[in-house]
C-alpha cells in the first residue's frame, strides 16, 4: 500500500546503535483497550482530541463494522472510560477508508477529519461527521481528491481559521506507475452549506508534504516536507519548512528552511508555534553521527529563518525518532518515539521525553517515560495531547500482541 512508504523511511531512521542513560519513571497507565475483533476500532494512528468536558475523540485506521476505519469517542465516568463508536467508513468506492489522522472538532460539534484512501479515485476525501438529536452522527464528505488536486491525506490533521474555513495537507505518491499531487489545500465554508474547494500549492510528486499545516498570529500557514530542498539527503533532498503568506492576492509559497542533515533531516511531525512567532518541530533523521534526529526552533529575523537545534537524539546515552511536541505551561516540550534503548543497549519499545527550556536559553532533555522491553510492550505510535485538567499526557500504541487493536495510554510526567 502506498502508506507503507514513508512508514518504512520511519523505521530505518529510528533504529539506534547506543545505549540511554535512565532516569526514574513517572506513572503510566493504559485507560482504554480497544476491542480484540476490531469491532471498536484498530490501529489508532492519528492521535486524539479533547472536547470542553475532557471526552476524547479518535480515528482508526481499520476496523469498524465494515473493517475499513473508524471514528472514535472516549468518555470516563469514576476513572473508568468506556467507547462510543460514532462512525465506520463504508470503503471505496463510495466512502472514505483508512482514517489516519487527527480529528477537527468546531465549536458546534462537529468533528472534521481525512481518509488516507477511498472516495471514486481512492485518493482518500475529506468529511464531517455531525451529531443528531437522537444520539447519531451524520456524515458528509466535503470532498474527495482525484489525484490532480491531491492524495493520500496522512496523518495531517486538519485546522481552521476563524471564519471556519479548513486547511489541510496531502501527501501526494507515486505507485506502481499511479501518481497523485502533494498539496495545501483549502476548503471554504458557504453561506448556503456548501463547500468549496481549493489548491494553495501544489508540491507535484515530489516533497512529500508529511505533516498538517499551522497558522501564526497573521493567518500565515506553515508547514514541513519530509524531502526536497537544496541539500541532499541520499539523492532526496533532507526536507524543508515552507510557509504559505496570506495577502490580498491570494496565497504565496516560500521556502523558510532547508535541513542539511547535520542540523536535521525528514521532518515528519507537526509544527507548534510559541506567541512570538517562533516554530518548533523534529526531525526523524540527521543531526551527525547517529542519525537519531533533533528537536528544533526556528526563529524569523530580519533577512531570514535561523534554526536553533534544542536537542540532538541518538548519540549515545539518548533516544531517537522524535515525534511532534507539545508544550507544557511553563514552556517545556514534550513528545515520544516508537523506539528506543536502556542502558544495555537493549532495545526498547518506545519512550516519553521531556525538553526542559531553562532561563539562560539552554534545553535539557529527560525521559519521562520508557516502554518496557516486553513482548507485550506497546510502541507509542501518535502525537500526545494533555488531558482536561493538563496533568498527564495522553497517546495511543498498538497494536501489539496481547492487545492487537491498539490502546490508549496516560503518563503522568
């Protein structure tokens, strides 16, 4: 399948060839089990959403009533959290299949996602999901992508700016002779209920365009690509960071940064973005010898973007394979990988990490967490969001052996 593409580029970047050093374990806790028959769901890669009242909503990649994804809901009562499924993709061609990214939810309600696949093309749609009044959610797809104007949405969550209007990414591939675009797009929201559709940039075959997109303060969108770029990383190019300039003419592209290697290679991950305008991402690969990737901020002076590498994973007595961050209040990061070691350079089934920003503008990083090196262990496989009160931190893992549809998890830093 053309998802396994990139997911085999993950793979390699993140084998390690050093030992980490250890520190105490905070608390960890799996809160949800999704069923063994796939009736509820499996494979939740895109990671999760809150709403106000702390209920968490997710996608599956497969599963569901027809087994080709699912829409998701975890509410807890007592600490104990039960599932609601609110959607199952009915396949291609007539619906969307494997849903891989995060959800949107709006403010009345609905939530908003992507399929990887399905729709006639089976270059994968976007839809809304929307609740009724007897307890049911009715879906809509605003589009599906042919292939000209994008496919294979993966794993780039969708956002929205004030007027509603949405954003996303396609991934664009080439397979087996079948090509598809890489694209930002937009689709804009109607007076009617309708919605129109339309491509801010095209990145052709090439570029790879991974991760979502994120606004700045002026409606300015950024986002990564896993290659291109003036270096070269293995004939590819290392992957750059672009922005998408809003002005009264429309939308302008431009190159901000370009990854070397040394200083950082396949940006995978979403971007965040502090108040005064600084982005911070990782890197999947790159940063010298160990290829274990960086985390990184990139700050806009006057002539340019200037990165500043917080962190190098993979040298020895550290980690490797950064997801996207997420801040704390006191702006630390916070993320995880799907693979890591211990002190014995015995490999590992993944980790929780913390980057402590400390006042003379230096970065620490810590582990908050490691897997264990059980069979059974999970990897931790999507981004982490907090939860309702921003105690702990919540992700998903799977699947794996004694749970083989996936679960979701709670660390406590």
């Amino acid at each position: 399948m053309k998802k396994f593409m990139l997911h085999a580029l993950a793979q390699a970047v993140f084998v390690l060839t050093a030992f980490c050093s250890m520190q105490a374990a905070s608390s960890e806790r799996t809160i949800f089990t999704f069923p063994v028959d796939g009736s509820g769901g499996t494979i939740p890669t895109g990671g999760l959403i809150s709403d106000a009242a702390g209920n968490l909503y997710g996608t599956s990649a497969s599963g569901g009533v027809y087994q080709c994804g699912a829409v998701f809901k975890l509410s807890s009562e007592n600490g104990t959290w039960t599932e609601d499924l609110l959607y199952s993709f009915k396949c291609w061609p007539d619906d969307g299949l494997d849903p891989e990214s995060a959800l949107f939810l709006d403010s009345q309600g609905n939530l908003y996602g992507t399929t990887a696949e399905g729709g006639p093309s089976n270059n994968g749609t976007v839809f809304k999901l929307s609740p009724d009044s007897a307890g049911g959610w009715t879906e809509t797809i605003l589009h599906t992508f042919t292939g000209t104007d994008g496919g294979l949405p993966i794993l780039s969550p969708l956002v929205a700016d004030a007027s509603g209007n949405l954003y996303g990414v396609t991934q664009g591939y080439c397979y087996r002779g079948t090509c598809a675009n890489g694209t930002v797009f937009e689709l804009s929201r109607h007076l009617n209920g309708s919605w129109g559709f339309k491509v801010l940039h095209s990145f052709g075959h090439t570029g790879l365009p991974d991760a979502g997109v994120i606004f700045d303060k002026a409606g300015n969108l950024y986002g990564s690509t896993v290659y291109a770029g003036a270096n070269d990383c293995s004939g590819t190019g290392c992957g750059t960071i672009y922005k998408l300039s809003h002005g009264t003419k429309g939308w302008t592209f431009t190159t901000i940064f370009a990854f070397d290697y040394t200083n950082g290679a396949y940006p995978m991950g979403d971007l965040i973005i502090d108040g005064a305008g600084n982005l911070y991402g990782t890197t999947n690969g790159g940063g010298g010898t160990w290829n274990g990737g960086v985390a990184f901020m990139l700050s806009e002076t006057s002539t340019s973007w200037k990165e500043k590498i917080l962190h190098v994973f993979g040298k020895p007595g550290d980690d490797a394979g950064p997801s996207s961050l997420v801040f704390d209040a006191s702006g630390n990061l916070f993320g995880s990988a799907p693979i890591s070691s211990n002190a014995n350079n015995d490999q590992e089934n993944g980790f929780v990490f913390k980057l402590v920003h400390h006042t003379n503008g230096s970065w620490s990083e810590s582990v908050v967490y490691r897997f264990p090196q059980t069979i059974n262990a999970p990897f931790p496989n999507s981004d982490l969001i907090w939860n309702h009160a921003r105690t702990a931190l919540l992700g998903t893992v799977g699947p794996y052996n004694t749970d083989p549809s996936g679960a979701v998890y709670e660390v406590t830093p």
